[in-house]
C-alpha cells in the first residue's frame, strides 16, 4: 500500500475515536462539546481564511456554541462556491411521479431497486425486506445499499421547493439527522450486505442527493435548524476522509473520487478540502488513462458503466468549470473518445446495445452534452439534433480493437441495418458470457437481441442473462462458454484483440475466435476441446452471412447448439428448409436461412424455466420481469470439424423477407459452398476455404466479393 493511502487510513480511523460522540450536534452533546473544549467540526476548520473571522474570533474566546451558530450563519449567506442553482431561488419543477414518491416518504414508504416498502415510525436503514423469511423477492443486497444513497432525499427537496408544504422539509430535516445519528463511519472500508457505508454509495450521495439537498434547504433554518445543517456539513466531511482513505476500483473508484471532489469544492472553509481535491483529481486524471482503451471504451466494456464513469469525469469537471478550479492537464480532451463511443456504437434507435450488464442510453442527449465541451464534433450535433445541425458522421461501420466491437451498418438512419458482434474481452467487471454474440437491426426495429441486463439479485433470471445461454452463441455438448472467476486485470487487453476486420463500400467482414485464450473454455472446468471461430459478411445494404466454424481438439463426437434470440412474438418454422421467420405484427421481419445438412436439426425455445432458463427479455426500464421470446436452436452433431452457415435476410414492414432459400453450392475445392436464392430470381453463390476466404459471385456485371481468410 503506498504511504500516502497508509496515511490517510490512519488519520480516518485516529478521528473516529471523537466521531462516536460528536457524530451529530445535537443538544446532549453541545453540553459535551462545551464540557471538553473540543467539537470535531470546528477542529476541522480553516480559521485562516478572511470569511472566517467570525467563527475564529468565537474560538479564540472558548465559545464552542457561537462558534458553531457563526459557522452556520456563514454557510447560510456565502455566495460562493457556487452549485449548478442559486439557494436563495432553487429550481421549483418536479415531475407528478416524483412528487408520488416524496408524499410516500412522508408516510415512510420507500423504493429501492423496484421494490416497495413501508417502515414504521422509525427507519432502519440497515433493514432489507428481501432477505427476510418469506420474502416474496429473491435476496438483493442492492435494497440497502440503493436505499442508503438518499434519491428519495432529492425528490423531497424537490417537492418542498415546488409545493412549498413545509412536511417535506421537516421529515427531510428528521431523516437526516437520524441517518447520521444511527451511522457512524466504520473504521474500515465497509462492503458488506445491509452496509450504510459501501464506498460506492457513499461516493454518489456526496455528489448527488446530498449537496442537492443541502443548497436546497440551506437558506432556510426555521425548517434545517443550526444542529441539522451543522451535523450534515460533518458527516460529508467524515464522508470526504472516508473515501480519501479507502479507494477501490474500476468504475467505484470514479464514482468514490468525485464525491470527494464535490466535498472538498463545496467546502473549503475545511482543512482537509484542498487535499480532498487534489487527491480526487489525481485519482481521475489516473482512471483516464488506466481505465480508457485507446478506442474510448471504458475496461468494462458495458456501455452503462461507461456512461457512469464519462458521467463522474464530466461530474467534476462541470463542477471545478463553475468554481474556477484548475484541472489536471488534458483532463478535458481524454474524454473526447468516451463520448465519441456513444456515437460509434449506437444503433438506429440511438440506444447503443445492452451489452453485459448495460441498460438503455439516450445517445442524443449524452452527444448534446457531449458538445458542450467538444464544439468542433459536428458529427455529434447532427445526431443530437437528428441530422438538422452539424454535420452526418464520415463513415458508417466501426471497429473498436481493443473492445473487440465490430459495427457493421448501412447508414446512419434510423432505417438503417446494423449488427453489432462482440469479439473482445471479457471485461474488467460486470460481465457476460457473451463472446462472439450479436444483435442485429434493420427497417426500426431489433430483431435479434442480447439478454442485456436484470436485477443485481440471486433469481434464476439474473443467472441467465450472465451466462451464454441469454447469447448468441455455440454451446458445445450441452457446455456454455466459460471465461469467470478470474480477476478482472486478467480480462484487461494490452493490445488490440485477435479480430479480422475488412469495410468497403459493398461489404463488412468481422471474424473471431472463443478458445484460443488461456480463459477462454467449456462448462465451469474450461475444457479446451473445440475452438470457435465466426465470420460475418454484411452484404451492403441488404443481408448478412455468419459462418461458424467447430474446430475440435479430438476425434470425439461432439454436440453444437447454435442459439439466436429473436425479439418477436413468434416464428414461422419450415422444417424442409429448416428455416426461421419472424411474425411481428408490425415492423420489420427476420428470414434466417441456414445451410440445410442432413445431420442439421432446427426446434425453437420460447418461455422455458426447467431444465434450464432460455428464450426471454428482460423487461426494459423495469429491474425485475421478462417477456417469452423465441430462442432458435440450431444442432449438429459431428467428429472433425464442423460449420454452420445462415443467411440472416430482413425486410421493412409489409413485404416478405428477400431469401427463398439456401442450398448446397457446388464445392469445387471449397470446404463449404451455397446458393441463396432470392424472390426476385438472383442468386449468390458463396465458397468458402479456410485459406482463401470467402467468395461471394452476385451475379453478371456484378464484381464478385473476395473477403481473405480470416
């Protein structure tokens, strides 16, 4: 451990011996403050600062209570530093279901993750109702945690602010000080289940419900007395070293730093917010760098998370910008590729694809902030203002190298066909078993899907969409892909990824391979017995080929199930052709047309929970829930290698998919031959050979597709 953190733990901890007793500065203890000579709070002051004269010339006379109430009367007046409102006149907007959700926290009624409680007159703020017997929920430590960042807190401010009925800042003013009360910092890093002080948690309230909250009622002391506010100001002061002295990592370790930084620029009438600031900035400047692949992904390689991470960096930035506090330099610019991601990777919905444990993003509204602080990116404004400002992007299908993220499109409408195949890692935290998966849209709608995410709990369907079975992928004698348990700098690339990638006007080409990596194998023992390989060509503007390849290490016989999961009510399944067609009342429509084998076996999975959890979405917008869907399940069974070949064939609303039908080619030399036939008489021949390539013939006067091998 370096010195300085060594240093700082043991300062945290040193100051608790004074923190039980003066955690709050409630009547009792002014008698024990006044009794000692010592308050924590005021021993933490900087009486040398000019606005501080007050409180100074009060200490010097061993007046502990004027000491505090001029403390306090400067922290009621001070114009600066500055919050993103004006205290004197905080914002009065609140939406109906915000202002819901404040008038049932008045009855003690809270919302965490979904889930809805009622507490009596006292709240026990290390209770979690899905862990008791005979929870109806699945056990979620996210209950406690979630509630202990204080959202419900903004709401009631809000609605004070809005409504100006008094009941909200009174039973926000109650709340707070008994949170404080009933939760003393720990002397240790606490991450434990039911914990108040996760440092995550207590990272996001110092920059979001609790300077809000106190800007909110600051002005106001007939309603947030002397006592509250004071005890407020020390607990994001016990916050401040807390996180100064027990950083973590990864996304945490943004989230903690600027909640530090907001403590220590918000208060720097603090001995310690100097230090506060600097550390936290030097902290974020490091997580530019050991965080951000040169391609702008963060090392999670979950869109969500990267917007949480852009979102801390931006956090602080935002707030040094309004409070002239020097940066670190190139602070600023490192985030150009992190908003940029968003625009290379979104699809024609302007979401980019829940991949791991992501969620839906508004890619508008993330490029228009973006913009702020990057005017020259026309490109952004023009997605951001939908093509009437700025400038369209200059090219369409992108790679990520070090993310292993291949994007394949047609444009940049909302029209547009697009697929998206992961190919990279595994990530540094919240991952799937996912390699090699995609999802694929075309005509406005998805069709293809990723499991995407579902409640941090220990339901069956949380373990779905981890594992491979909520993919799109091979399983190999009933074997998911395994890669888990490792630690996350195992799962960090150094480099850019083993992945093939060709783009052209006509075409796309993105090829990899699960297996070849020590952490890559089969089932919880990672058997190494057969390697992966898929290949995917986007025939511009209209279909594409996937090409999977089973490369085993044995003579054996072995199992492959080939599984896509198709966002529609149901399919059309033709069992001669082996075929699948989406039946979607409105929207688009999805043909996929394999390669039709003897030994190939098509049946469809929609709904099932035993023997195992297979073909739903979870619910968007929603934490618990799912929707059936069809999951197609391709098998073959085989000793040596063995392929699969599809045609994924869309077709915009109202008319029938464009494949009639694939059919064995003529092999000449190849290892795999087809024919796609299509409604309007064409035909395309592919060949394909593992040391030539893929070759695509569309036709006279028509140039043939000649794709190296990869």
């Amino acid at each position: 451990m370096p010195d300085a953190r060594r240093i700082a733990r043991r300062k945290f901890i040193a100051g608790l011996a004074g923190a039980t007793m003066l955690q709050t500065a409630f009547p009792e203890e002014m008698v024990m403050a006044q009794a000692t000579g010592k308050d924590p709070l005021l021993e933490a002051l900087d009486l040398s600062q000019p606005d501080m004269s007050a409180v100074k010339v009060a200490m010097e006379r061993g007046d502990t209570v004027e000491a505090r109430a001029a403390f306090a009367r400067h922290l009621r007046t001070r114009t600066a530093p500055r919050w993103f409102f004006d205290p004197a006149a905080p914002p009065k907007d609140i939406s109906a279901d915000d202002l819901a959700e404040a008038a049932r926290a008045l009855q003690h009624t809270f919302d965490s993750v979904g889930i809805r409680h009622t507490f009596g007159p006292k709240i026990d703020w290390a209770y979690n109702p899905t862990t008791q017997p005979g929870s109806p929920w699945p056990p979620d430590h996210e209950w406690t945690w979630q509630l202990n960042r204080h959202v419900i807190w903004r709401k009631m401010a809000a609605a004070y602010s809005a409504t100006g009925d008094a009941r909200y800042a009174q039973e926000l003013t109650r709340e707070i000080a008994d949170w404080i009360r009933a939760n003393p910092p720990p002397g240790w890093a606490d991450q434990n289940a039911f914990s108040r002080w996760r440092t995550i948690d207590a990272g996001i309230r110092m920059f979001t419900s609790w300077p809000y909250v106190f800007y909110h009622l600051v002005r106001h002391p007939d309603l947030f007395p002397d006592d509250v506010l004071l005890s407020m100001v020390d607990s994001m002061r016990r916050h401040a070293d807390y996180l100064d002295a027990f950083p973590t990592t990864g996304n945490w370790l943004c989230l903690e730093a600027n909640g530090e930084f907001h403590v220590g620029a918000l208060f720097p009438e603090l001995k310690n917010a100097a230090r506060w600031r600097q550390n936290a900035l030097h902290r974020l400047r490091q997580q530019l760098e050991a965080q951000v692949y040169p391609d702008g992904a963060q090392i999670e390689l979950t869109p969500g998370y990267h917007n949480v991470v852009l979102l801390c960096f931006v956090g602080t930035l935002r707030l040094a910008r309004l409070n002239a506090i020097p940066l670190p330099d190139g602070y600023q610019a490192g985030l150009e590729k992190m908003y940029a991601l968003n625009l290379w990777a979104m699809s024609p919905d302007r979401d980019v694809p829940p991949l791991n444990d992501s969620w839906r993003i508004d890619v508008p509204k993330v490029l228009r902030e973006g913009v702020e602080f990057f005017p020259t990116r026309k490109d952004w404004a023009w997605i951001a203002s939908e093509g009437k400002e700025g400038q369209r992007p200059d090219h369409a299908s992108h790679l990520f190298p070090y993310a292993g993220w291949a994007l394949m499109r047609s444009g940049w409408d909302r029209q547009a066909r697009f697929l998206l195949m992961d190919g990279g890692p595994f990530g540094y935290a919240h991952q799937h078993e996912d390699k090699l998966s995609f999802v694929l849209h075309a005509f406005g709608t998805r069709l293809v899907f990723d499991a995407g995410s579902y409640a941090y709990d220990a339901s069956a369907m949380r373990q779905y969409v981890l594992s491979a079975r909520g993919h799109n992928v091979i399983h190999v004698d009933g074997l998911e892909q395994h890669r888990g348990g490792l630690t996350g700098n195992a799962y960090v690339a150094k480099a850019p990824v083993a992945l093939t990638w060709q783009t052209a006007p006509e075409y796309d080409y993105a090829a990899a391979s699960f297996g070849t990596l020590p952490e890559e194998g089969w089932g919880p023992s990672r058997l190494k017995q057969v390697v992966h390989t898929r290949r995917i060509l986007f025939v511009k503007p209209d279909y594409w080929i996937v090409l999977d390849t089973l490369t085993p290490s044995d003579a054996a016989e072995h199992t492959y199930e080939s599984t896509f999961h198709l966002d529609t009510p149901a399919v059309l399944v033709d069992e001669g052709l082996r075929s699948v067609v989406t039946q979607n009342a409105k929207g688009a429509q999805l043909g996929i047309f394999p390669l039709p084998t003897p030994e190939l076996q098509v049946r469809i999975i929609q709904g099932q929970e035993q023997p195992f959890v297979q073909g739903w979405l979870p619910r968007e917008h929603a934490l618990t829930g799912a929707f059936p869907r069809p999951c197609v399940y391709f098998t073959q069974k085989g000793k040596g290698t063995v392929r699969f070949l599809y045609v994924f064939a869309p077709a915009p609303e109202g008319h029938p998919v464009p494949v009639l039908i694939v059919t064995p080619g003529q092999a000449e030399g190849a290892q795999i031959a087809a024919d796609i036939a299509f409604r309007d008489g064409q035909t395309h021949r592919l060949r394909f050979h593992d040391k030539d390539g893929l070759r695509l013939e569309r036709g006279a006067g028509v140039p043939t597709l000649h794709i190296q091998a990869g």
